[in-house]
C-alpha cells in the first residue's frame, strides 16, 4: 500500500463567516499561534480552530478509514486468491 495515496489536506474554516484565509502569528512560546480571519477578523488559537472544525475534520477522517479498509479487504482478497488458484476445494468470491 502507498501511504502517500492517504495524505489529506483539511481546509479550515471560520466558524463565524465561514472564510478559509487566516493570518497567524506565533506568540510568545512556539506553542501559542493566534489565527486571524482574513474576512472577519476573528481571533483564535490553534486548538480553538481545531476544536470548531472538528466536525469537518471527523467526516474526513472516517472517510480515509473507509478508503483504507475497503483497499486492505481487496488487498487480502488478492492475496488469498493468489494463494489457493490452484486449489479445487478452495472458492474464494
């Protein structure tokens, strides 16, 4: 499996306007980043833009949960069938 083939990019959006362009700054430790709405100018710290895109963020990732499960079943399906080709009493569907 090609790990690449699951790299997703996540758009973040404001909760208030709904516009994806955000200015940052780092604060005083590395640790605090304030996001900027470009459109609204609302201020938020990385963890509060993570927590109110959560539910976009849940719906990506159980969409690459599908993607992944349904490539390892085809993936071990394969697999078997390579397996046992030359077996009469072995049907695999």
């Amino acid at each position: 499996m090609n790990p690449e083939k699951y790299n997703r990019s996540v758009k973040m959006l404001c909760p208030t306007c709904g516009c994806s362009d955000f200015s940052y700054y780092d604060g005083v430790d590395e640790t605090i980043q304030i996001m900027t709405c470009s459109s609204c100018e609302r201020e938020f710290n990385k963890d509060e833009l993570i927590r109110e895109n959560s539910e976009n963020i849940d719906e990506h990732l159980s969409e690459m949960k599908e993607e992944v499960t349904k490539d390892i079943a085809d993936k071990l399906r394969k697999s078997l069938i390579k397996a046992f080709s030359g077996s009469k009493n072995i049907r695999i569907k």
